[in-house]
C-alpha cells in the first residue's frame, strides 16, 4: 500500500519541478525576445511591405553559403585525417611510462580514426577559414546566378561578367584553399613524422602510403599555386601603372610581365614533379633544386620593377603611341562600354547667328517651359507662401511635366512634409509627436516658367489641395518622405491632426495598408523595448486597429530592403489623380569591369554602372515597388534570378506613374564626367588629351559655379517633336566658350537616347563667363541693378541657363529681388536674355525674346528709362511684412479665395501675396554698329 505522506511529497515535488520549468520557459521565452527582437521586428517590417519570403531569403542565404563553404572545407581536413588514420592503422607503437605517453595517446586516437579527435579539429579548422566568405554571400551567390554579359575582353578573350562575378571569388576561393591544403599537408606531415618518431624509425622513412598522400596534396598545392597564377593575368587588366594616361594593360604588361607568369606557371609546373619524384624514390635532388631555382628567378623577375621598367625606357618611351596605341583603343572602348557610352549618337550643331525672323510654335512652347527658378531659390518662395503652418516644410523641389489644358507643361513641384522640429516647444511631447502629428498634406506646383512682377501662378497650391486643373491627389496625405520622419502609431483614440481650418483643426484616421500592426501587449512590449519608450506600452490611445508606422524616410526605407543598390541623390515625387508617389533611381555598379577607367562614388571607387531600377514609394501606404528599366544589365538579372518576386518588369510599372520617369542626373553625371575625356577615340588625340572637355562654368549669384545636367523641354531629339530632356553644355578644359552639348530623352519612346551635339572647333561659340560679361558692360542692365541696389533691396541673379534654338544658342537668366526686412521673400524681377552680342532684359521670357529678336533686327525705337522708385519697392515690402503678421482665419480666408489667371500658356491659380508689381522698364536702345 502507497504510503499517503510518500504520495504527497511526489506532488510536491512534480509541482515544485512543473513551475520550475514554466518559470524557465518564460525565462528563456523574454531572453529570446530581447535578443532577438530586431529579427522579429525585422519580420513584421518586411510582412508589411508584402516581402516576408525575401526577408528570410536574405537572412537564411549567408548562413547557407558559410555552411556549404565551412563543409566543403571541414571535408578537405577531415578526409586527409581519415585517409592518414586509415594508413596509421596498422602501426604498432609500443606502450611505456615516458613522457611520450601523452603523445602515444594521442597518436593512437588517430590511428583508430576517432571522431573525437579529428573531427572537431576539422570543424575548429575550417570555420575561420570560410569565414571571408560568410561577409561576401552576395558575392558568391551573384557568381553563382550571374550570366555572361555578351562582351569579350578584348586582351584575354573573357566574357565581362567573368570579371564582375567570377573573378572575385576565384581570387578569394583560391586563397582560402591554399591555406587550408598548407594546413593539412603541415598537420598530415607532423602526424607521419610523429609515427616514425614514436617507432623510433628514421624520420624521413615514410611508408608508401604516406609518400603518396603527401604527394597527392603536394600537388593539389602546387595546382593550386598555379591556379593562383592563371588569375593573376586577369589582374592585370586593373594595372594602374599607366594611368596618368589610361588605365590596365598596355605593352609591357601584355608583352613583359604576361610571359612571364607564364613562366612561372611553367616552372613551378616542373617543381612540382620534381617534388613528386622526390619524394617517392628519394631521388633527384639536384633536378629540384635546379628547377626550383629557375621558378625562383622566374618569380623575382616576374615582382621586380627592373625588367618592365628596361622595357617601358627603352622600347616604349621612344616609342609610345605606336606601342601603346592598340591598349589605349582598347581601354576607350572598355570604358565606354563599362558606363554604357557606345550608343551615344554625334551630331554636328551648325551655329548660326540669332535669326530675328517670326517664330514656331515649337520655339513658343520652348519658351513656355523655360524653367526661370532654380530649386534653391522657389525653395524660399514655397517655404514662404505655402507652409501655412511653421510644422510644415518642403524638403526639395522636383521637375517634372504634366499635362495641363491639353498641352504639356515642364512644371516645379514640391511636397509639403511634416517637419517634427519645428513644432511648438508647448507641443514637443511624446502624443503630438507620434499619434497627432502624423504626416504631411498635399503638395504645390507651379509652372517653369513665369511673368515677373506678378503674382506667383500656381497648378496646384493649399490645404486641402486646390487646383482648377484636374490634378489634385484623390489622397493627398504624405506619412513617408524625405523629412526625418518619427516613428508614429495610426490611427489611435487621439486623433491625427489632418489640417487647419480656421480655429480649429480638422483630425483624420490611417486607413492605409502600411504599418505593422500593434494588437497586443507582447507586441507593444517590443516596439516600447526596441524604441526605449514605455509610452507605447502604458498609452491607453492605442487601439487593436492601429499600426506603428517605422522608417518613414523612403530612402532609409529602400536602403534597408536593398542595401546592394546604389540610389540616386534626388528621389522625385510624382503627383497623380490617385495620389502621391515617391521615385527613386537606382544603380547597379562594380570596381571588377575590365580595363575600363574607375571613378569616385562616394566612398569608394567604381568602373561600372548601370541605370536599372526605378524604385516606386507610395507616399501613403508606403509600398516599395522595384521595376527592372535595363533588362541588359548582368548584375541585375542575377539579383533577379537570386530574389525571385522581388523586382517587377518595367511594363508593370502603372500608366498613370510612365509619364514621370526621368533620366537620372546623378547617372548622367557621372557618364558625361567619362564622356569628356572619352569622345576622344582617336588614339592619337586621346594620348594627347587635345580636346579635352569640362562641365560648363558660371555665375550664380557672386559665386562660379559648375553647370549640372539641368531638365528643360526642347525639340532636340527628334525635328518637330517637343521632349523632356536632360540637358548638359561642355566646354573646351580650361577655356570659357562652350564645346559640346550632351541631351538624355525622357520621354517614353526616347528614354535613355543619349545625343551630343558637337560645336565646330574652328569657331567660337561663346559661354556662359563670357556671356556675364556682356551682361555687366550693358548700361541699361547696371543702371538697373544700381538704382535696384540704391532702393534697399537685394539683386539675386539666378543660375544661367543654356538654351538650343534653331541653329542658335540663347542665354537666360532670372533676376530676383530680395527685401532687406524680416520677410525675405525671392521676387522674379526681370528676365534677361542674350545670343552671344547683345543682352536684353524684359518682364517674361517671351517679351524678353521678342525684344531679343528687335534688337538684333535694330528695329528697337530708343524710349526712355523709367526706373523704378525706391518708394515702391519699401511699399511692397512693408505690404509682404503686414502679409506675414495675418491671423490664422486671415490665412485660411486667403488660402480659398480666388485669383487671376497668369499671362502665361497654359494658366495657373496666382498667389493670393499682395506683392505690388513694378512697373515695366523703359529701356533705350544703345545699339552702335
């Protein structure tokens, strides 16, 4: 019979044992949890965004690549341990109570093959070894997946992705085998040694079986040193010894230091079997050691300086367009064909005087779209017009093209953000700043270009969104951007400030499909633990529907879901009838493209670039879309075939969202940097750098700076069609007349068509420095700008602007005001405009050139100056100052209320600022033959 005392203490003890263990679970459940929330986090981050299958491909893909690599090598220590035990087998060591007990010991765990012994030494081995390969997964797994590009070398007749995706880790590999097979012949070669040691035998008295091993793995080493020296050819096309003139290869590599690696292929070939038959017979010692001095030499003359050096003085120096002539042809077109610069297509610009003959109507609508702001400054005039509340911010201007009243106009366009620091410092707490203050609202557009001294015209402006053209946002809230964005949980039981109105606000919920939900206390015991704030725990304002909506910056966002794309500095906001989008380019890039010229980006050094994704951020629901735009590109075709899912084809990129793909400037830039010193094919001109390009310099402001590709809508792809194109002007280095110019489509249909329009070298086509100087010697112009300057206000002249049309180049550039009060708002004064003889100045780019066109024809009658008083101009600053001091219902009165239409075609609303217009300038003409 059970004793009853015996029973209760089994429960006891089952109920001590029971709550012990849910103790630990718990434990071990909040270790878990702490240490690996950024992996549960990360999880939730990337389920929200439709890519949780991606995410544990990224993470499980390094791991499956270290342990295939750590197998592969564990397998080449443990497979020589087991074939050494298998041939220790049979060895008798006597036993005895020496100090070489311990080593007998040990001795006999290896003859007996005991897992206990090699087995992790095999582990311990090959884990430091394959690490290098852990940190370049990517690397490897693009080797694996990566496909030929369709490009031979030109020096060794390889395929370029050999050079982007094989050669690396060829390299890598070869390094890591060498050490892991000079590991286990060191290890193997102590293990036989011991054993004759142990038998007191005779050191170098090896059994059969032993030599045989050690000659196999002597010349798996020696194979593998001459794999190492079949690479190191390929290396030389990254020679940088010539590179004051070109870069890789030229004579002496190909035809010095490429023989001789050959020869030490073919000598340390002749070692090897030398060894071999050394070590097998105990013969042929002076054979290898005459050999091994021949690789020897070989070797030293093969990473001393002092054979090509003889060459490069004696044969090349005297000689060295004729010797280098062929490699320097063949770095041009491998870096032409690295920065995808072969499709360029030339033309010749045939300069001709102005012509002051009537106009076209594609000159007209070149003149409607002439954008006559630069971003800097309409920075200042939205930040001052249309931020409406100190909270509010616009943190770039973007350009782009919309279809307005049927025709297409070349507009500036900005989102207006949340900005968290500047909110009250009475609302700096934690409910404002991420429950009510939750995102920005709507966004502004004006027209490129405008009539100065005249209200601002607007496409799109207010809050809500106010347009007489169709082209309000269905969804105008913008909770992902460019602004430093907070994390913020929506909706919640506080509400979400959506705008003002009047004295009150107007409060709106999330309904989007962002966010990772935030449903239960586990839940938001991570996000509190993760963002090191108990408010998100303990808050009784967040409910089962709300969403904790983190990075909210789009190019944080797009960097941590591809970090291995390189993205363009100005993402662009797109606005469309459904809402708000984000456009981001992004590139491919590699250092490993063969012979072709690198360059700086960022922090490191690249020779090969791809435009090849366009990525689409919805500003709403934050969605990242990626869409392939160069389905040529191997690198990108490999993270395809590697990220099955992930990237979209570009025919799956939305109708609405086509129209507004542009050419990227951070592209173009670095293709036109390579352009200008490689359009020189010739071998002769390019060795001697006699046409020489250089981005186009002037003056902004009081400063020289360097013209950037700049957007504007010209007819110069095809005759009689108006593109949106990426314009750049190029001058002779050096030199302050202009060269060439460089124009990338795109508009669909000519997307990515890259033209550049030569100026006749023998005549003289005058640039933008010389072009300030005609505009400074005018009188007319300085007497204005003095009597400007006299009345207090600042004169600000915009960036130039370099304009093809017909068979002439005009010279445009703003004139803007500036009050010396308080409220310093940029005002667009005047236009001037020049072809190269004469400057005129004038109210719009139209009347500007049709004054233009009067004056070159010398049918300007004289009229007198009528400046403008200084009365007037401290008139209409005191009216911008009263302006600024409105009350909130004075704003909200102004924001709704109704405007002129602008001179300009198409129209758009007009600035409700009370800023007067000055009266237009009379001015005489000065012509003298």
């Amino acid at each position: 019979m059970t004793d009853p005392a015996n029973k209760k203490g089994k429960w006891s003890r089952r109920l001590i044992i029971g709550f012990a263990a849910a103790a630990l679970l718990m434990i071990v459940s909040i270790l878990a949890s702490v240490f690996g929330i950024d992996y549960l986090l990360d999880i939730w981050w990337f389920n929200s965004l439709g890519y949780e299958f991606y995410y544990w491909q990224r993470l499980l893909y390094r791991y499956a690549v270290f342990g295939l690599v750590s197998l592969f090598f564990f397998l080449i220590f443990f497979l020589n341990f087991w074939v050494a035990s298998r041939f220790l087998k049979h060895s008798t060591v006597g036993e005895d109570n020496t100090d070489q007990s311990r080593r007998r010991r040990l001795f006999k765990k290896f003859q007996t093959g005991s897992m206990w012994v090699y087995a992790p030494l095999s582990l311990v081995l090959s884990i430091p070894i394959a690490m290098p390969l852990f940190g370049q997964w990517q690397e490897f797994l693009l080797y694996l997946f990566g496909r030929d590009m369709g490009i031979k070398d030109p020096f060794l007749g390889k395929d370029a992705a050999f050079y982007l995706f094989s050669f690396p880790i060829y390299t890598l590999i070869q390094n890591r085998l060498l050490l892991a097979l000079l590991i286990s012949a060191a290890a193997l070669t102590v293990l036989y040694l011991l054993k004759n040691h142990l038998q007191q035998r005779p050191l170098l008295d090896l059994k059969r079986s032993a030599r045989w091993h050690i000659s196999l793995l002597a010349i798996a080493i020696f194979g593998i040193g001459i794999w190492g020296f079949m690479l190191q050819r390929y290396t030389l096309l990254y020679d940088t010894s010539h590179q004051a003139i070109f870069y890789g290869p030229g004579y002496v590599e190909m035809r010095v230091v490429l023989p001789l690696i050959w020869a030490c292929m073919l000598s340390l070939v002749g070692t090897a079997v030398a060894l071999v038959i050394l070590i097998q017979t105990g013969k042929g010692v002076k054979t290898f050691a005459a050999i091994t001095l021949i690789f020897v030499a070989m070797l030293a003359l093969r990473y001393t300086d002092y054979l090509p050096q003889l060459v490069q003085t004696y044969v090349v120096k005297p000689n060295e367009i004729e010797k280098e002539g062929p490699y320097i042809a063949q770095h041009i077109q491998a870096t032409l064909d690295a920065y995808q610069l072969t499709d360029i297509e030339v033309r010749d610009f045939s300069h001709q005087p102005f012509s002051s003959s009537g106009g076209s109507p594609q000159v007209d609508e070149v003149l409607r779209n002439i954008p006559v702001w630069d971003a800097d400054t309409l920075k200042e005039v939205f930040q001052q017009l249309q931020e409406l509340r100190p909270y509010y911010m616009f943190p770039q201007i973007s350009v782009g093209r919309y279809e307005i009243d049927g025709k297409q106009q070349q507009v500036f366009l900005a989102a207006r953000e949340i900005d968290f620091d500047n909110l009250p410092g009475g609302a700096r707490n934690w409910i404002n700043e991420h429950l009510t203050y939750s995102h920005g609202h709507g966004a502004v557009m004006t027209p490129a270009s405008q009539v100065s001294g005249s209200h601002m015209s607007w496409y799109l402006k207010d809050i809500p969104p106010q347009s007489k053209y169709n082209i309000s946002p269905k969804e105008p809230r913008i909770y992902y951007g460019m602004g430093a964005y907070h994390y913020s949980i929506v909706p919640n039981k506080s509400g979400e400030m959506d705008y003002p109105k009047g004295a009150k606000n107007v409060m709106t919920d999330y309904h989007g499909r962002g966010g990772v939900p935030v449903s239960s206390l586990f839940r938001k015991f991570l996000f509190a633990y993760h963002f090191k704030n108990k408010d998100i725990f303990f808050s009784t304002k967040v409910t089962e529907q709300s969403k904790l909506l983190f990075r909210r910056n789009i190019l944080e966002r797009i960097r941590y879901l591809v970090p291995y794309l390189q993205l363009d500095r100005t993402p662009y906001f797109v606005t469309t009838s459904k809402g708000i989008y984000w456009i981001v380019d992004a590139y491919t890039n590699s250092s490993n493209y063969p012979a072709a010229a690198p360059r700086k980006l960022g922090s490191h050094a690249i020779n090969y670039i791809r435009d090849a994704v366009k990525i689409v951020v919805d500003a709403y629901n934050g969605s990242v879309d990626l869409y392939v735009y160069d389905e040529t590109d191997p690198i990108i075709r490999a993270y395809e075939h590697i990220f099955p899912g992930l990237f979209k084809s570009k025919d799956q990129l939305p109708e609405d969202l086509r129209p507004h793909i542009r050419y990227p400037q951070d592209f173009f830039d670095i293709q036109m940097q390579i352009y200008a010193k490689y359009h020189q094919q010739d071998t002769q001109v390019f060795y001697q750098q006699e046409d020489l390009w250089t981005f186009t310099q002037a003056l902004t402001g009081n400063d020289q700076d360097v013209l950037r590709p700049y957007y504007v809508t010209l007819d110069l792809i095809e005759p009689g069609r108006i593109d949106f194109v990426l314009l750049l002007p190029m001058s002779p280095k050096n030199l302050d007349n202009l060269r060439a110019m460089a124009v990338a489509g795109c508009d669909p249909g000519n997307y990515g068509k890259l033209i550049v329009y030569n100026f006749p070298k023998g005549k003289l086509v005058y640039g933008p420095a010389q072009i300030d100087a005609l505009i400074n010697q005018d009188p007319d112009i300085a007497q204005q700008f003095t009597l400007w300057d006299q009345a207090g206000s600042q004169v600000v002249r915009g960036k130039m602007i370099i304009l093809p049309i017909g068979n002439s180049v005009l010279f445009i550039q703003p004139v803007y005001l500036k009050a010396t009060s308080r409220v310093k708002i940029p005002e667009l004064q005047r236009i001037i405009m020049s072809e190269g003889e004469v400057a005129v100045i004038d109210q719009s780019v139209q009347q500007a050139y049709d004054k233009l066109k009067r004056r070159v024809a010398g049918q300007m009658e004289p009229i007198e100056m009528e400046p403008i008083e200084s009365s007037q101009i401290q008139e209409a600053e005191k009216k911008k100052t009263a302006d600024k001091t409105k009350t909130p219902k004075d704003e909200e009165g102004a924001m709704h209320s109704e405007s002129k239409e602008p001179s300009l075609p198409p129209s758009g609303d007009q600035s409700t600022v009370p800023v007067k217009p000055t009266p237009p300038l009379k001015v005489e003409n000065n012509d003298k033959d």
